[in-house]
C-alpha cells in the first residue's frame, strides 16, 4: 500500500476552557472519511457502521497519534 492508497489524520478542535472534540480523517481507496469522536474515541454517530468498520480498522494508529498529540501538547 503507497501513501496515496491510504492516509489518516487525527483532528483535535481545542476549546478556551481546556476541553477538546476529537476527530479522525481517513483517505482510503480513493475515498475520504471524516468522523467525529467523542472523549473515549468513539463515534458519536453511534449509528455509522462505516465509522466503527473504519475505526476497528485504524485504531492503533488512532491510539498512537493522540498518545503522540499529547505529548507534544499536553493535552489533558
């Protein structure tokens, strides 16, 4: 698989009082997917199989850039 085959993101939309929402971009086959997650990395349209299909596929790497997101930004 190349870089352009697939490609994700993770989106974090701070707010003034300290707290976050939490997102996950995923380029995939040409497609691309935006979802929102809630505190506890999941989706909050509980209903889109396609996003807990997609976040079952990406969860480590989910895990990994928020664990590297909080380091470089102290994230709470």
């Amino acid at each position: 698989m190349s870089i352009q085959d697939s490609m994700e993101g993770l989106i974090i939309w701070p707010f003034l009082f300290g707290s976050y929402e939490y997102g996950f971009k995923v380029q995939k086959d040409g497609e691309v997917y935006e979802i929102n997650l809630d505190e506890a990395l999941n989706p909050i349209d509980q209903g889109d199989e396609t996003a807990a299909r997609l976040l079952e596929e990406y969860g480590d790497q989910l895990q990994t850039m928020l664990s590297k997101a909080k380091e470089v930004w102290n994230l709470i």
